[in-house]
C-alpha cells in the first residue's frame, strides 16, 4: 500500500468506545492521515447518536475529512483502506445474561471468560465473519483490525473458516499492562520495553522483559508484583478504572504467587480463582450493569448534548490515548514498520510444545506483507496444562458453531475450568440457549 491518505471504516459505529478512536484518529492525523471515516453498525439508531456527534465534531475540528456513516455494507466497504471492527453482538442486554446466567448456578459471569465468554462467542462468530466478507467484497485489499470480543474465538473461527484473509486480531489489556510495568521500572513508555509473551487471549503469561539496552527487568517487576499486583502501577488509559478493575489488578498478585517466574495477564484470575471471584459477585448487578450505569451513560449522554446544542465545543469529548496501538497497527501494514506487536495467530510451531493448530497471543512483527511470528521456544507444564484445557474450550465452541453441535458445547462448557460438573454445564447451557434463540444457530 503506498502512502496516501487513508479511509477507515469503523464497524460498530454505535460503540462506546467509537468516540475516543475517531479523536485519538484525528490526534494522529499527522502520523496517519486520514481521508475518509465511514461508520458502520446494524442498529441504525444506537449508531445515529453517536454518530451525529461525531458529525459535529469532525466538521468543526476535521473538516478536510469526508466523514459518513451508513448501516449499508456496500456503502460502509467501499473503497476503504481499514477496517477498525468493535462490534457487540447482542449489545449489553446480552452481556448481562451472559454475566447472571452462570451466577445463578454458582460460576462466574464474565463476559469473555467461562460461560459468558463461550455464550458471547457463539453470537460473535456470525458477526465478525459477515463484516470480514463484506469488506472481501468491496474492498478486497483491505485489511481488517479486528478488536470484537471475545477474540480468542472469534480468532479460531476466523482461522477456521476465513483462513486466507486480511485480518489482524488484537487484545489491548496486554498494552495497559505493559504500560503499568514500564512505570514500575521508571520507563516514560511501554515502547521501550522488548517482551517475551506465550499464551492464547486473556491467558497469558510475560516470561522476558528488557529494556532498550537489553536489561533484565523480570526482577525489578517481579518483586513490585508480589507487593502489590499491578495495583499501584500507573498508565495512561481511563479505560480499567472502576472499582471492579482496581479489585482485578490487586489479585493479580495472587495469580503472580501461583507462577513466580511469569508475570500473567490479569484475566487468569477468573480461572485460577473463580470460588473467589464468585464471592466477589453480585449476582443482581453485574460488570454489565456497572458500564451501563456508567460509560454508557456517560457516552450516550455527552453525544446527545452536542446534538442538542450543535457544537462540540467544551463537549468533554477525549480521544483515547490508549488506543493509539490501533494507529501503530495500522501504519505497520501500510507503511511496513515492522513494528512489534501481541497479535492472536496460529501457533505453527511458535510454541513448540503446544498444539500447532491453535491460536495463541505472542509476539509478533508486522509489516504491508502481514506479521511474522517471533519463536517463543518450549512452554513450561503449568501453562501448557491450563492451555490445553482452554484452547480446547474454544475449539470446541467453534466446532459447535460450525456443526450447530449441543453435544460439542456441552463439551466445551464442562471442560471449563470455571465450572465444577458436567450437570452443572449442561444446566448453564439450557439457561443459555433460551436466552440466546435470537443470536445462535440452532443446535440439535
Ligand atoms: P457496544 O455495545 O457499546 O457497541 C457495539 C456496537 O456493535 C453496537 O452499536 C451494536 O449495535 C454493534 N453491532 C452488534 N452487532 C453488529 C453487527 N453484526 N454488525 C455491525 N454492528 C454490530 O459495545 P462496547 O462495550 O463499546 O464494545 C465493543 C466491542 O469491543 C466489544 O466486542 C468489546 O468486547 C470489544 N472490546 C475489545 C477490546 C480488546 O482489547 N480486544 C477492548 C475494548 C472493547
Ligand atoms: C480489557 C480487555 C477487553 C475488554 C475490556 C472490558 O480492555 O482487553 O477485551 O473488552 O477490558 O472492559 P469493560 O470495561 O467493558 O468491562
Ligand atoms: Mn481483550
């Protein structure tokens, strides 16, 4: 791709998260400039709000850049550069179900993790692969970003069924993380950080960190992880901090205590502690609750008043700093940057000793050609345990998506390490498949 400038199509205009990366889009212009931005989203009016804002917003801060929004693929794909895809399959009246369900059989409801993030997986593949062929369709040398939850699988299913096509899948809890590191250390910036990383999304462990001069840090930061977790580490995303995230980040020095040579990703608590996370709940109010009350709210709320007034001007509008990784993704495909980056790909050998055929987050570089894999050599027993066992769940998953197999998500359901019994999966999974009629493919 030559340089130029670039249109980027956001699927999911009606986001919460859609505000901040159209700012943080045109506070990059210089790096990455921008031609067109279509927003794209299958609720036309959930997408309008936010979009109108953004309307307001472009025109009196970016007026050079053609700014639409539609919920018409061919008008969305057409002639585009960039797919950024954030979509919510079921929004979050489904991700409430998909947090209390479980709860009511005494397993965690998490929206990516055990049942929740199986039920959210079973809506999502649908969703994602209708958006990667539409923009196959229309715009075939695109490529797509995709940051759709939960992306473990809909990353296998992407390999899967869409093996061959143009698209990158990308966690960013990884990036806040490893900004909080670099703090830890007294770095400005992640980006002076060089990682070793194994691990498939939300399941994965840190096992190398230098700096810029090639120091070891692991000691340094290993010691601030059995004081505190990532509980004081400061970084520059307004994204996890709710109380709920701050409980996250505290327990990750209990997950740290399970494996001190690995520093893991905070979402292992809920499969390394989920009697404890159970505990923690409530099970009439939810994470889902909490963002509705709150970002949702917030977003929703500020959109509607720059349409009322008709300006943005002192809107409170912030681009989202942290989501600039999506900037560097970008510009490593289309100005071949090599940059590095944790991507979710087939394991191929990268793992040695972990199923080739899976999808696991690690390093990788990235470049006009796609990314190249950077080796990470054998994993150690513990992690190639837990891997094993949860790669096969999101296998599994997939399987049954393909086939409209019940027995498959059983199966993946009872091999969950969130939950206890195969009685207990087979009753979450009743409860879920009633609840989900409209999103799933039937399952006989
Ligand atoms: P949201 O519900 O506010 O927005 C999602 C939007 O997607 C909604 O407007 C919805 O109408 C739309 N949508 C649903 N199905 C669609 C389809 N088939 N085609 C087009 N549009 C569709 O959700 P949110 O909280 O803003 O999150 C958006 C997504 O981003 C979620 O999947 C979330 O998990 C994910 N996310 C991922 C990361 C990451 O690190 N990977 C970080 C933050 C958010
Ligand atoms: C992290 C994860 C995302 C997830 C988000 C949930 O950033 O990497 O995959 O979507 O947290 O945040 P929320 O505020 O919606 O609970
Ligand atoms: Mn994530």
């Amino acid at each position: 791709m030559p340089k130029q400038n670039y249109a980027i199509t956001v699927a999911g205009g009606g986001s919460t998260f859609t505000p901040g990366i159209a700012l943080m889009l045109l506070e990059e212009m210089d790096r990455f400039p921008i031609r067109k931005i279509t927003f794209y989203d299958n609720d036309a009016d959930r997408q309008e709000i936010v979009a109108k804002a953004c309307e307001i917003y472009f025109k009196e801060n970016a007026p050079e850049v053609e700014f639409g929004y539609t919920t018409d693929p061919a008008v969305a794909f057409t002639d585009i550069d960039f797919v950024l895809a954030h979509i919510r399959v079921g929004k979050y009246a489904m991700r409430e179900l998909d947090e209390k369900i479980p709860l009511k059989y005494g397993v965690l409801g998490q929206e990516t993790c055990g049942p929740g993030g199986i039920a959210y997986g079973m809506r999502s593949i649908g969703g994602v692969l209708e958006i990667l062929d539409y923009m196959e369709t229309y715009s075939p040398d695109a490529w797509m970003l995709n940051y759709s939850n939960p992306a473990a699988i809909v990353a296998e299913a992407t390999r899967r069924l869409r093996p061959d096509s143009k698209i990158l899948n990308i966690c960013d809890m990884p990036i806040d993380l490893e900004e909080k590191m670099a703090h830890m250390v007294g770095l400005k910036s992640r980006k002076e950080m060089q990682v070793g990383y194994y691990g498939l999304n939300h399941f994965g462990w840190w096992h190398k960190i230098y700096d810029s001069q090639g120091n070891d840090l692991m000691p340094e930061i290993k010691e601030h992880m059995a004081k505190n977790g990532f509980a004081d580490a400061i970084s520059d995303t307004n994204q996890h901090v709710d109380e709920s995230w701050k409980h996250t980040f505290q327990k990750a020095r209990d997950v740290y205590a399970v494996d001190p040579e690995t520093i893991p990703n905070t979402y292992l608590k809920y499969y390394l502690f989920p009697d404890y996370v159970v505990r923690e709940s409530n099970p009439e109010y939810t994470r889902a609750n909490e963002v509705m009350e709150g970002r949702e709210k917030m977003v929703f709320g500020a959109c509607k008043e720059v349409i009322e007034k008709g300006t943005a001007a002192d809107c409170g509008f912030e681009a989202d700093a942290h989501a600039t990784y999506i900037v560097d993704l970008a510009r490593a495909i289309a100005e071949n940057t090599m940059e590095r980056f944790l991507l979710i790909v087939p394991n191929e050998g990268a793992l040695e000793n972990f199923d080739s055929t899976a999808m696991v987050e690690i390093p990788c570089i990235v470049g006009s050609r796609g990314y190249e894999k950077i080796c990470q050599g054998a994993i150690p027993q513990f992690q190639k345990g837990l891997m094993e066992q949860q790669v096969s769940v999101e296998k599994l998953t997939v399987e049954a998506w393909i086939e409209g197999s019940y027995q498959k998500l059983w199966q993946a359901l009872t091999l969950s390490r969130t939950i206890p019994s195969a009685s207990i999966a087979k009753n979450i999974l009743d409860d879920l498949i009633q609840a989900n009629k409209d999103y799933w493919p039937v399952l006989s």
